[in-house]
C-alpha cells in the first residue's frame, strides 16, 4: 500500500502507481481513518526512474503530464475547499496516464470534468474576489480589505492584485487573520484586529452606495441575471449587497 | 457643489452609455518598472452588477452634462431643463482615483456633453487623460467617448492615451440620424471620424467600439446590423454595443414606445453570431428587416435551413459546427479535440464539453444516427415581463 502526500509531485507518482499497480493509494491525512493496518510505503520514498520503468509509455506521460497546463489544474485543485480533492487527482492522473492529455482536458471523463470544475471554483473565486474586494488605504502605502473566501486562495488573490498596485503593500483580512503581501513580496499573515476597525469605520462606501444606486436602471431590472454574478452569499459582504437585496424583495 | 455631488450628477448621466468590456491583450504602459499605478487584463474584471444586471466595471461618466445638441432621444440634450454641472479635469482625475485604487472600478469610461464647442470639450477630455497618465501615473484601463466631429489630431491624441476610444453611431446612416438631431452630420460627425480612429488603431494599440440606440428612429434591425458588419469590415470596430430606446421626460421623443429589450437581446446575438461565429448578414434570419422575436437568431437559421443539418458530428468542419444551435466555439473546438481520438458515437460523449444537448441533438449525426426532437425546438418560450418604461425618468425630474 503506497501513501502521498499533497504535493503536485507525490501526487503525480501516486496516480503513476495506482495506473500500474491498480491498488489506490491513500492520502496521508487520512492513514488513521483508513483500515489499513500494515507498513505502508511513502511515494516521495520511491525515485521517478524506478516508477518511469514500470511501463513502457510512462516516460513519454511523464513529460506530457509536466507541461503547465495539467500542473495548473493540479495546483488550482489543490486550493479547493473539498478533501477529496487528493483522491480525484490520483484518480484523475491515473486516467491521463490512458488517455490523450488534450482528449482529458477537454473533459470528456466525468473525473476530468469534476477536475476541472473544481479548477473553474477557485479560478472563479480569485476572479471575482480580483473585483470585488474594497481595499482601504491605511498608513504608509498599505491597501487593507477583506474577502469571504471558501478556497485557500487569499495569497493567489493578492499576488493578482500585484500588477494593479506595483508600489503597494496589500493585506486582506480573512476572519481574525489578516494574509499580508509587503512591498517585496513576502507574504505572511498576523493579527487583523487593528484593519478590521479601520475597515469598519471607512466612509467611502457611502460615496461608493450613491454612485452605484444612480448607475441603476430601474426599468430594466433584471435581478435573476444579478444573482448569477453576484451570488446571494456576497450580498451581507458587499457595500452594495444591501440595495440589491431590497431591490429584490420589492414587488411590483 | 462638491465633487462627489458633481459625480452623483455626472454619473448619471452617462449611464445610458454601455461599456461593459474592460478587456485588453496588452497593458499600454506610461511610466517605468514599478512606478505607477494599474494594469488591464487580457479577460477584464467586473467590479459590480447594478440590480438591472449590468456590469459596473468602469466609472463611468461625464466631464459635462452642458451640451449644445439638441439630439431627440438624449436626456443630456440642450433644451431639457436639468441641473447642469461639470468636472475640471483636474478634480475629475482625482475623483477617479479614489476608487481605482479602492479596487472599485477596473478604470474609467469618461464621456462628456458638448460644452462651448466640439473642439474645447475635446481639449478637456484630453486633458484630464493626460493627467491621469503623466500626473497620477495611472496604467489602467481608459475608455474615452470621442465626441462627433472631433479634429484628426484630437483623435490622435485621444488613441494614444486611451485603451479604447468609441464613436457612438446611434442610426444606422443619416437619414434616421435626421430623425434624431438636427445637429448632426451622421457622415461628416461620425462616420469620418470613426474612419479616422481607423488609421491609428495599430500605431497606438487601442480598440474602437461604438453604440446604437435601438428602435428610437424607427430603423430595421437589418439596417442596424447592415451597418455593424460594415464598420467591423471596414472601419475597424471591434464592437458594437446596442441600447433599446427608452423615452425621457421632456424630449421630442417622449411619445414614442419604448423599445422591447427581447430587440436589443435579438441584436447582440446576431452580432456574436457575426464575430464569434462566422455567419454573414445575409445568412441572418431577417423578417420584414426584424429578427424573429420568439427564437434566438442560430435557431431560426438552423429551422431555416434545414437541408444543412444534420451535420455530422465525427466529420463537420469547424464552421458547420458552429451554424449548430448549442454549440459554440468553446465547446466546437472540445469536439474537434475529443473526435481526434474518439468516434463520438452517443450524445452522452458531449454532455462534459458544454454542449447544450437539448438545443443541439435535433442537428447533429453521431455515425448517421439523429437523436432530439424538432418540434420542442420550435415551440415559442413564454415572454419575459418586461416592466414599463413609463416611469419618472432618473432623478432629474
């Protein structure tokens, strides 16, 4: 029985092995809930050139496998919310190590299409984050905001941000945590008690509420099209949310 | 007055301007390395969504709501009595900034009234482009309205500071343009300019898009689309933006109907069809110059034509594909990728790609085999209700 690990190299030997040997190996975070009772053997323990040797077109799959466009689906995977995630991957990378990559990205599986579907979740997450965060300058350069996130995607959606704001230090607070990327683009996290008050307090969103309430065009109501761009979970979080909300409870 | 109150005014008054895309290939960089402020994005960004369901990326606005024209449909328009204010292109730049870099708009659509006169109006809006690129340092996205009849080296100017500049049309060609105004040469104000943008497209990086006013001067939607397919053919556009007619109080267009949006919808996908999917004008499903209310136009081309269909889907070239109501380009090239290694032999090889099966089975052959049913495909869908236009126009009144 082989365990991985959630790295994009431990899971692709993982998915190698399971297409070789047929038995599916287990994510180490999940060894103690499994019923595997024997020794079990690390991926990361085994070297490429042993695994590569297994099968005579795993070469050539290895190399197509490492090409940016799979690695980013692994990558982007790895940031989503649900922990099967490590499991659809090896299932998944077990189904490319079969099929035609272009055929695969196409998503002509069903476990291609949950991939990426579940790549598209967090791409749409930074997306729509990249537009909708409010930042708040704070001292010295800083822009300070908060995001929602269901994705571990705080520190992808700061670094989107770093071409808009070259010179600037960015900080999004995430519940009591604020994720920070500085001027050389480190990121670390620390307490967001002092921005959370800072956030509260600023007053441009009521320039922001006006101006947003004048662009409306109220004979062309549309709020079923709204809600498909700004689901109902980021209407108590954006500025705005509480004139869409009232906008759909009115009745005509 | 102060600026945010200018804003409130000024905004509104631009908001029957559509300009929803704020995408772009390459950032048009105006300082070095690292100095400056904001990028564009090959995708564009949407920073909000009014309850009418459109996209607020830009701030959009205007330096002036005082204007000299007298267009018909416009409520801007000299004889109307508003509050009239305007920006110095100063306090405008500044405005601006304090919500780009809020991270509220993803840049700014800035258009104006016709103030003195063309040329002066012109100036300023230049103006306050340059301060935002030179001042404040800004690399973001910039949409400028060019106003009609501005001079070559205006839209010169104009082309190399903004990412995208835009002439709106509003007619299809000057004898409805007569119906509206009487100030405007739809020859000389707009189309001569918009030939002009042309020339300086590829020297400057920026796109040119334009805007029509539908069903306010009693024009075709083939005389609207006929125009379309012209200026992208030969004047450069890259896009054309409709708006359905809305009457505004204390206009001499206040008496006539408001035009269906199911109009200004039916128009959009005829002009994705022309972009995106390689049909001609003359391949549109016109009826008396209007396209069919109850279908979108693919599937009234598609129950047309039905001696092309069903194509078959292991060997029809990109272009057939693309006349097959359901599929688009996204999900045609999958079936072009998929097929290389696959004999697509059920619908049930599809329904990962994006296909939608329920409009697309009726026209497609899997080995000679045809599955869907062509009578559910033609049934009207139930009419949206659309509220009445009849209402206290803005906050002007």
């Amino acid at each position: 029985m082989y365990i991985f690990d959630d790295r994009v190299n431990s899971i692709l030997k993982a998915g190698f092995l399971y297409a070789h040997t047929r038995e599916f190996p287990v994510y180490e975070g999940e060894t103690n809930s499994s019923l595997f009772t024997g020794m079990p053997t690390h991926v990361n323990t085994i070297a490429w050139e042993d695994i590569l040797k297994l099968d005579l077109g795993f070469k050539n799959k290895k190399q197509e496998l490492g090409r940016r466009e799979v690695l980013s689906i692994i990558f982007f995977n790895l940031r989503h919310k649900d922990n099967s995630k490590y499991s659809l991957l090896v299932e998944g990378i077990k189904e490319l190590t079969t099929m035609n990559s272009q055929t695969w990205l196409t998503g002509a599986t069903d476990v291609s299409r949950k991939i990426l579907n579940r790549k598209s979740d967090v791409g749409r997450e930074i997306h729509k984050m990249v537009g909708y965060v409010r930042f708040v300058p704070f001292e010295d350069n800083f822009l300070v905001g908060t995001a929602p996130l269901e994705h571990n995607t705080a520190d992808l959606i700061l670094i989107r941000f770093r071409k808009r704001y070259p010179s600037h230090k960015l900080g999004l607070v995430i519940g009591k945590d604020i994720c920070v990327l500085d001027n050389e683009n480190n990121i670390f996290i620390e307490d967001a008690t002092p921005y959370i008050n800072l956030i509260e307090k600023d007053t441009f969103k009521d320039v922001w509420k006006e101006y947003y309430s004048r662009q409306y065009i109220e004979q062309r109501k549309n709020i079923k099209y709204v809600q498909r761009s700004i689901p109902k979970k980021y209407w108590n979080w954006l500025d705005e949310g509480s004139i869409i909300a009232e906008e759909a409870n009115k009745k005509y | 007055m102060d600026s945010y109150q200018k804003l409130m005014i000024l905004g509104e008054a631009a908001k029957y301007d559509v300009c929803a895309s704020t995408s772009t290939p390459t950032t048009k960089k105006f300082t070095s390395g690292s100095i400056g402020l904001g990028n564009t994005t090959p995708c564009g960004v949407c920073h909000s969504f009014t309850p009418d369901g459109r996209c607020i990326s830009l701030l959009k606005v205007l330096l002036t709501n005082i204007c000299q024209k007298d267009c018909g449909y416009c409520p801007n328009r000299s004889a109307r009595d508003i509050e009239r204010t305007s920006f110095s292109p100063e306090e405008l730049a500044k405005v601006f900034m304090e919500f780009y870099v809020r991270n509220y708009v993803e840049g700014l659509f800035l258009s104006s009234g016709v103030k003195c006169n063309t040329s002066v109006t012109m100036d300023d809006l230049i103006k306050t482009i340059e301060i935002l690129r030179y001042k404040h340092k800004f690399n973001g996205y910039i949409h400028l309205k060019i106003l009609p009849g501005a001079s070559e080296p205006q839209i010169e100017a104009a082309c190399k500071l903004a990412n995208r500049v835009s002439l709106n049309c509003e007619t299809p060609d000057d004898k409805y343009m007569k119906s509206l105004s009487q100030t405007k040469d739809f020859n000389k104000d707009i189309l001569m300019p918009i030939s002009t943008i042309k020339k300086f497209i590829h020297r400057y990086n920026v796109s040119q898009s334009t805007q029509f006013i539908v069903g306010a001067a009693g024009e075709t939607d083939f005389d609207i689309i006929n125009r379309v397919s012209d200026l992208y053919g030969s004047y450069g556009v890259k896009r054309s933006y409709f708006s359905a007619f809305s009457p505004i109080k204390n206009t001499p267009l206040e008496a006539v109907a408001q035009t269906p949006l199911k109009r200004e919808n039916r128009l959009y996908q005829s002009d994705f069809l022309l972009r995106l999917y390689g049909f001609k004008v003359e391949q549109l499903p016109f009826e008396n110059g209007l396209l069919p209310k109850d279908i979108d136009p693919k599937l009234a081309f598609a129950l047309k034509n039905l001696h092309l269909y069903p194509v078959e889907i292991n060997k029809a070239p990109m272009r057939e594909l693309l006349t097959v109501p359901g599929i688009g380009p996204v999900s045609a090239k999958r079936i072009l990728k998929l097929r290389k290694e696959f004999n697509i032999t059920s619908p049930d090889m599809l329904k990962n790609l994006g296909v939608v099966l329920k409009r697309s089975l009726t026209f497609l052959a899997f080995r000679g085999k045809v599955f869907g049913n062509l009578d559910s495909l033609a049934k009207p869908k139930p009419e949206v209700v659309q509220l009445s236009w009849d209402f206290v126009e803005g906050g002007n009144d």
